[in-house]
C-alpha cells in the first residue's frame, strides 16, 4: 500500500516537471536558426538580405522609440547601456523581454530597463524564424547605447 503510495506521488512529481517545461518556449539563438525571423518590410528580400533587413530594422526601431530624453531627467551623462534579450515567437510575437543596465543606482537601473523593455515590447510581430524546417521561438540579444552630454558649467 505505502508502495503505491509513493510511485502514485513519484508519477505526479514527474507529469508536474513535464508540464511546466511544455510552458515555456525552447528558443533557438539567432545566429543558428535556418532561416531568421522576418520583420514586416523585409518579406521580398531572401538569405542573408532577408537576415540583414531584420536586424537593421529591429535596430531602427528601437532608436527611434527609446526615450533618450531619459537620460537628462535621470541627471546622467556620458554612455549609458542596456542589454536586452528576448524571445521571437513560433507565433512572431515578442515574448520574455529580460533587459539589465549597468547603472549603479537601483532606481535609475530600474527606469533604464523599464524603457528597454517598453521598447522591445512594442515591436511589431514578425514571421517567425526556422530551423530544420520547422517554425521555432528564436533568441535575440541587443545591446542599446546612448549618450548622454555632460553638464555644462555655468561659471566659466
């Protein structure tokens, strides 16, 4: 009796652990997968055109959405960055947007990857990537740079 007891609990344990991991999504990197995704505008190119049209338009959008005014109201100066990683979905949709900033001080870390994450989330949904013939998530990392100038000084 004791005996069923424990492989009864033994099988849920292990259909818990099997389910959980059918809810997140395997992503494949973006350097590996076969064909990348493909973000709205680049459809008509094919390869590493197709590839570079993504990237380039991906890097686009995020310049010109990030709020680089941030850095003024946050009184920083010089480069600030944020790496930001996220998920292109089987379905093309953006998903597990992670962003870290290097910023000492926790607020100012927070507002900088709080905007990242605005940003990356805003993106359009693409076709998704490929990888031996099948759609899959695909991973994507992007670092985003700016500068902030430094203060004048008044006094001379």
């Amino acid at each position: 009796m004791r005996i069923n007891k424990i492989k009864n609990l033994l099988s849920l344990f292990v259909l818990l652990i099997s389910l959980s991991g059918f809810s997140q999504e395997m992503a494949t990197p973006f350097a590996v997968a076969d064909k990348s995704p493909v973000f709205p505008g680049c459809e008509s190119l094919t390869g590493d055109e197709q590839k570079d049209c993504t990237v380039e338009r991906i890097t686009n959008h995020v310049n010109k959405n990030f709020n680089t005014a941030l850095g003024k109201e946050l009184n920083l100066t010089g480069r600030q960055r944020i790496v930001v990683k996220f998920v292109i979905g089987k379905d093309g949709e953006i998903r597990d947007v992670e962003s870290r900033s290097l910023a000492k001080e926790a607020d100012i870390r927070a507002s900088l990857q709080a905007e990242a994450t605005r940003v990356i989330n805003s993106l359009p949904k693409m076709q998704a990537g490929e990888f031996e013939g099948e759609k899959v998530a695909i991973a994507y990392a992007l670092p985003i740079e700016f500068a902030t100038p430094q203060k004048e000084n008044k006094n001379g």
